[in-house]
C-alpha cells in the first residue's frame, strides 16, 4: 500500500465527509466584516490556525495517533471525549460529529477495521488518526493533511463570502506555509494536558451564525 496515495485519499475534497458545507465562523466574521480583503482573511486564519487548530485539533490528532497506534482503545476513548468536550457551540460541535460518523461510513468500503465499541465516541480528529493509522501514514503527514485540508475549505469558503478571486485564493493557500508549520510544531510538542486552546471571539462569532439572517454554510 503506498500511504503517499492513501495520504492524498485522506486529504481530498472528494472525501465525502462534507467538509465543504461548514465555514467555522468565517461566514459570521464577514458578515461583521472582521474579514473584507486578502489581508485580514490571512491574518484571520493564521491566528485561528497557531492559536485553536494547533493546540485543538492537532494536538488531539498527535495524542489519538500514538494512542491507535498503541492499541490503547481508554486513551482513544478519553481523547474523543475531550475532543467533543472543547467545541465551544453547538454549531461546532455538531461540526466535527457529522464529519466523524461520514467518514465511518467509509470504514468497512475502505477496509479500515474501527471497533465498534468506539462508534459512539464520534469525533473527526479519532476517525481521521485511525485511517491514517490503518493506511500507515506518518505522523508528520497527517498534520500536514488535516492542514492543507482545513485550509481548503476555509479558503474555498473565503472565495464565495468575502470574496476573493480563484487566484488570490491559490496565493492565500501559498502565503500560509509558515502559519502550517508554526501549528504543527506547537501540536508535536503538547502534551496531553495542553489540549484545548480558546479564541473567545471566534466561540462568539459561530454562536451568531446559529441566528444570522442569511446564510450559505452550516456553521
């Protein structure tokens, strides 16, 4: 099995986990118009990638890789707790099941075992660190794929709410190398303990969107 192939499954957009339907607070953020060029949409998703992904989710994807990878199913099942225990609003929360239970389903197809004593611990990062183990996936790349991935999307939404044009969008993906490394540095080195980072306005903006007006994205 090549993991560089399974690593670009993994990361894909065709993945149907529906990733694409949720803008994490940007949407409510433009509608503020704390996010109105190239400019301050950089600025926003470095701070929300050095300051919650690194210490939230990626952290917790380092700690369930090493816990897959040991066998240890208590460690997995603590981690999905606090995985689902630090999503600040319901929007999120609901977020980060609907992506876990859409990449169960791909599961048994794609011939990863996933016991079923944790199918109802359903969190992204724990289903994400199981197929990358399963698929034998380095570490370091994993990060680097939830990376690019939460990127994407967040760039992807960008295009549409702001908007930024196609090709600014490909030099905000190019402008964010050194934001990706920063988180992913900071994620390698957490312990256990250091899981769960709080960008108070960012839990602000996405109980807005539970309200706002109008809207394109599910969060």
């Amino acid at each position: 099995m090549s993991s560089l192939l399974r690593l670009l499954q993994l990361s894909s957009p065709t993945l149907p986990v529906g990733a694409y339907a949720y803008s994490q607070g940007i949407e409510a953020a433009v509608h503020s118009k704390l996010i109105v060029d190239m400019e301050s949409a950089q600025r926003w998703l470095h701070d929300v990638l050095t300051q919650s992904i690194s210490l939230n989710d990626l952290a917790l994807l380092k700690h369930l890789y090493i816990a897959w990878s040991e066998g240890d199913l208590e460690k997995v099942s603590s981690l999905g707790e606090v995985s689902l225990a630090i999503r600040e609003t319901h929007e999120l929360r609901m977020e980060d099941q609907h992506l876990a239970k859409a990449l169960i389903r791909l599961t048994k197809p794609l011939s990863v075992d996933f016991p079923e004593e944790m199918e109802n611990k359903e969190t992204y990062p724990l289903v994400f660190a199981k197929f990358a183990v399963s698929w034998k996936v380095s570490l370091q790349e994993v990060l680097e794929a939830f990376c690019w991935s939460w990127l994407e999307n967040q760039i992807a939404a960008m295009v549409k709410l702001v908007p930024l044009g196609q090709t600014q969008g490909q030099m905000l993906m190019l402008k964010m190398d050194e934001s990706i490394h920063q988180a992913i540095e900071q994620a390698k080195q957490s312990e256990e303990e250091d899981i769960g980072n709080s960008l108070p306005m960012l839990a602000i903006l996405s109980a807005q969107h539970e309200t706002q007006y109008t809207r394109l994205f599910r969060s």
